[in-house]
C-alpha cells in the first residue's frame, strides 16, 4: 500500500447510479454505495489512519511510477503501474453504463481488467470494504470463484478468475495472465467472465463517445470542456435527475481548519448556474433531468424552499460526526450530513425561477414549461418578493451570522425579473406587468441600499462596506450592464481586497471559523468572466489558462485552492467548479468561424 499522503489526484469512475474516486496508484479510495450519499462501502479517502481499509487496491511489488488518464471521451481509466525492473501492470477500471433492452444499464458494478504489460510483474489485490461509516467490517463467505460482503445491508459480491484465496488473504502472486473483477450486486454471471467484461467495456466506451459527440462544445479547450461535462454527468443522479455538490464529504477548504462538509447533496444555489452549463453543452436530457427535479421539489415544498437537498428530496440532512473515520490526512471531523438544510438562505428562490425559466424558452425539450408550471414559479416568485430585503445566511451559508446580503436580493428580484418574461411568453399579459413593476421597484431599492459610497462599489450587505465575490455576478444576472461604472468600481474593489495573484477568495472578513485561507475556484471563474464581459479580454484568458493549469492530472477541480502551495483543497469533484470551467470556456473561445 502507497505510503504517500491522500491527495486529491482522483479519477471519477461511475454510470449515473453510483460514481467512485480511484488514486493515481489505481485504488479505489471512496465509493458510496448503493447511491451518491450512501455509507462509504471504500472510505479510505477519509480514514488515512488505517490506510488498509476501506479501499480496493491492486498493487504492484515495488512500484516506481504509475501513470494515469482516461480512455479518451469515456469515464473508463486506465492506471499503468511501473516497477524497478522493468516489470508493468495496466489497470482498466469502468462502471457499466450503455443501453440494454431498450433501457438503460447502469448497475452498481465496478468493473476492473488487469493485465500485464512488460515482464513478470507480481501483484497483491487488497479489498476492504467497510461499512457503518468505518465502525463494522463487512462479514464475508465465499465461492469457487466469487467472495460476497455483507456490509449492513448491502450484499457485494466479487467475482473473478484471479484466485480467490489469494485475494481474500491479500497475498502476493506472479500476474502471468490478465485478470477480471468485477465488483457489484449478489448474482451469478450467466456467461464467461472475461467475455462478459470485455463486452461491457466496449459497450460502456461506446456509450461515453457517442454521449460526447452530441456535445456542444467551443473551438478552444475541447479537452478540458469535454471531461468537466462528463464529471458533471458522473456527479447526476439518473433515477431522480439531481446533480450532488461533489462526490465526497469532509475534504478540508483548508488544512486543519475544520471547515469539513458533506456536499453529496443537491444545493438549490447550484441549481441555475448547472442548468445554464448544460444548456451551452446542449447537453438536454441531463439538463432536463435536473430541471424535473427542482420542479419536483416545488410541488412538494411550495415556496418553503430549503437550501440543499438529497439526491431523493429528502429534506432532512440532519449533521452529525462519523467518528470512526479519522479524516482525510486524519484532519477531521468526517460529517454525515449538513446542517444548511435547516438555513434560511434567500437567493435559492432566484435559483429555481432562473434555472425552470429554461423549460419556457427551450424548444428541444421533451416536457416545455406552460400554465402549471408557471403557477408553481409564481408561489416561489411571491416568496422572493417577500424576502428581498429580510436577512439570511447568505450564499456562503455563514452559520452564526445573518444579513441583509445584496447577492440574496439581487436573486429575489431576478425571479420577479425572470416571471415577467415568463408571464410575457405565455400571453398573461397583466400577470407580467404586476411582476416587472415589482422587479423594477426592488432594482431601484438595490441598487440604494447596495450602495457603498466609501467604496465606489456595491457591498456584500446592505449598508456594508465589505466585499463578496458573488457581486461579480452583477453582470451576468442582467442586474446591471458590464460597462456600468458601478460594476467597474465592484470589480475594483473586489480584486483589492479578494484578489491573490491569479486567484480570488469568497471573502475576507473572518466568519465561524477564522480567516478563510484558500481560494474559491468558483470565484476565480466569476472573475474571468467578469473581465471578459467588461472587455479586458486578453487578462481573463491569462487567467483560465492557469486555472487549466491547476487541474489535476485527470483535469479535475476540488473547490478550494490554496494559492502559495496551488494545492486543490475541499470537496471533490466540486460540479461548482466544472461547471465554472465550461461557462468560462465558452464565452472566451475563439469562434469556429474565425479559427479558419
């Protein structure tokens, strides 16, 4: 077993039903199973003080190097793993993804192929499933060929031609042949297991480029644009449409700071800016998908909309610490849960209003939003009505604070803004003057209250001095044009006290738990955007070519980033992020038309 420190140079592997994280070494370090928030089955990433368990590792005796990328537009990975000698192992890893009987197959199965590449290579296979959050180890019985834990209420079984007592002891062997395991539901293979793999594997590539093909993506950066739309579809649950935060819980913002949170849920505050992202990809069906969700969660909620959400819309994410898990790097706590489904955060009924406005205006959708759906908005658009001006935790959910926070109002007023254009669409003609006068008497409020004169900028509260990132979203949300000199001096005061090199914090102000210490990737995408909307072209584009720099050796992003070390820091991989890189990609790419 690697004795390097967890980091987060992770591959994602999964099929829309269960995704897991797989090291740079080829070890399965995280995977919630059956489903994105359930008991980490592999919770090593999490527990680095027994590095033994949890994970399901195929090691190479003597292991110099190892190598990683994906299968070109696919989420299959393959790992090469190198010795002193001359001796290399291939590891091909995939979750089973393609259409079968006119239906989608997407079991909970890891599928792993082991070959040898050069001389005689020697391997030791270590699978350690655990469950209850770390406490229990699963019981185990086996078969002339498969092993079956019983870890709670989950029964896996694995399957393959490699010999079963070596893999139950973790004892080395002479890796002379290639291998299959295959990880997944208590069921007998009906056919012969490498065949079986084989074809999967193929099927599965075939389904990841043909799923790519249909993407819309720009002239520049197509790489980078194509793996962030597929980690963004690794992190949709398909069976309810919802798309989590990230795929893991307690990664640290920052090094020992406690800022550990479980972000395996649907945040409402993602909810347009995803949308937005898989609507330039022309990514329809996994947009429409999230669309059905967040509608779903206004029919079951009305206008009493939480923060965040489970994948199921389960409204209670109730917190609290799993402590038989010591932490990634044993920096924890490792939560389960989240205590921001209990705040009070306005801009949410923006988020819905601007991301189902989508529905009215699209013409490739299957369901296109009409009367009922226009009903359902209209209770969530009296709730921002209501709200504009009443304080909240903010975007950032700051937990012991609470503010009149300009970013929450200027949300209000874009879903009263968004309604009228909706009500105009649909022919309700009085409906849609009703809500632009209201839209436009909270604009002029705003942009009162918002105000700082001391700053020449708008603040993060009403009546404050401070500065927040989300104002750099001024522009984009149609609350002010880019060239406006207020927006100008926003920015300015905005990269006078967020800005650190390349890079932007959320804030600066101390909140629950002391000074932030890294930056927010999010926020450096805003930024970018928001030089580019404002003309200083040539500086954004300086500035996303070195966030493509920060990636990780797979181009993945966590959310936070540590500017001295550029170290990714904080959940993992954060949908935020991606969905920043893709926004960011298409606005500054150069035309198809003028790259000729």
């Amino acid at each position: 077993m690697s004795q390097n420190p967890r980091n987060l140079d992770l591959a994602v592997v999964g099929n829309c039903t269960w995704s897991g994280l797989i090291d740079a070494e080829g070890t399965l370090v995280w995977a919630c199973l059956p489903r994105f928030d359930s008991d980490p089955v592999f919770s090593g990433l999490v527990d680095s003080a027994r590095p033994e368990e949890g994970v399901f590792a195929i090691e190479l005796e003597g292991m110099v190097s190892s190598e990683q990328h994906y299968d070109g537009n696919t989420a299959i990975v393959v790992t090469t793993l190198r010795d002193g000698d001359g001796n290399a192992v291939e590891i091909r890893d995939f979750a089973p993804r393609f259409v079968n009987h006119d239906r989608s197959y997407r079991p909970t199965m890891l599928v792993r192929r082991v070959r040898p590449l050069q001389g005689d290579p020697r391997i030791r296979i270590v699978l350690r499933p655990r469950s209850e959050y770390g406490r229990a180890v699963p019981r185990t019985t086996r078969g002339s060929n498969h092993i079956r834990y019983l870890a709670g209420e989950l029964t896996l079984r694995l399957t393959t031609d490699a010999p079963i007592s070596y893999v139950a002891d973790a004892v080395p062997f002479d890796l002379q042949s290639p291998l299959t395991l295959v990880l997944g539901p208590d069921e007998t293979f009906a056919s012969a297991l490498d065949a079986t793999a084989r074809e999967f594997e193929e099927r599965t590539r075939a389904y990841w480029i043909e799923w790519s093909r249909s993407l819309a993506i720009p002239f520049e950066w197509q790489r980078a644009v194509i793996r962030a739309a597929i980690t963004l579809k690794l992190c949709a649950f398909e069976e309810t449409g919802a798309v989590v935060a990230a795929l893991t819980t307690s990664i640290p913002e920052a090094a020992g700071t406690e800022r550990n949170w479980d972000y395996r849920y649907c945040w409402l505050r993602d909810g347009y800016f995803t949308i937005h992202a898989l609507n330039r990809l022309g990514a329809t069906r996994l947009m429409e998908g999230y669309l059905e969700y967040m509608t779903n969660l206004v029919s079951a909620f009305g206008g009493n909309l939480q923060p965040v959400y489970g994948i199921g819309r389960e409204a209670h994410l109730t917190e609290r610490f799993a402590d038989a898990l010591s932490g990634y790097r044993e920096m924890g706590p490792v939560r389960v849960g989240n205590q921001a489904h209990e705040h009070i955060q306005n801009d949410v009924y923006g988020s819905v209003v601007l991301a189902a406005t989508q529905a009215f205006f699209d013409r490739r959708l299957l369901h296109p939003g009409g009367d009922r759906l226009f009903e359902l908005l209209e209770v969530v658009g009296r709730e921002a009505h209501a709200r504009w001006d009443q304080p909240d935790a903010g975007l950032w959910e700051l937990r012991t604070m609470s503010h009149v926070h300009t970013f929450s109002s200027v949300m209000c007023w874009a879903a009263c803004d968004r309604l009228a254009k909706i009500a105009t669409r649909l022919g309700h003609d009085e409906k849609a003057t009703w809500w632009r006068e209201e839209a436009a008497k909270i604009r002029v409020a705003i942009l009162e209250r918002a105000w700082c004169e001391k700053r020449g900028a708008f603040s993060a509260t009403f009546g404050g001095e401070t500065m927040d990132a989300s104002l750099l979203l001024l522009s984009h949300l149609g609350f002010i044009d880019a060239k406006d000199p207020r927006f100008a001096g926003t920015v300015k005061a905005i990269e006078d006290d967020l800005r650190h090199g390349p890079y932007l914090f959320r804030y600066a102000q101390p909140d629950d738990f002391g000074q932030p210490e890294t930056a927010f990737n999010i926020c450096t995408f805003w930024y970018i955007d928001a030089l580019a909307d404002m003309g200083r072209r040539d500086e954004a584009r300086e500035l996303f070519e070195n966030m493509l720099a920060q990636r990780n050796h797979v181009g993945l992003l966590s959310e936070d980033l540590h500017v001295e070390s550029r170290e990714l820091w904080g959940n993992f991989p954060q949908t935020y992020s991606m969905v920043g890189l893709i926004l960011s990609a298409m606005r500054l790419s150069e035309s198809w038309e003028d790259a000729f």
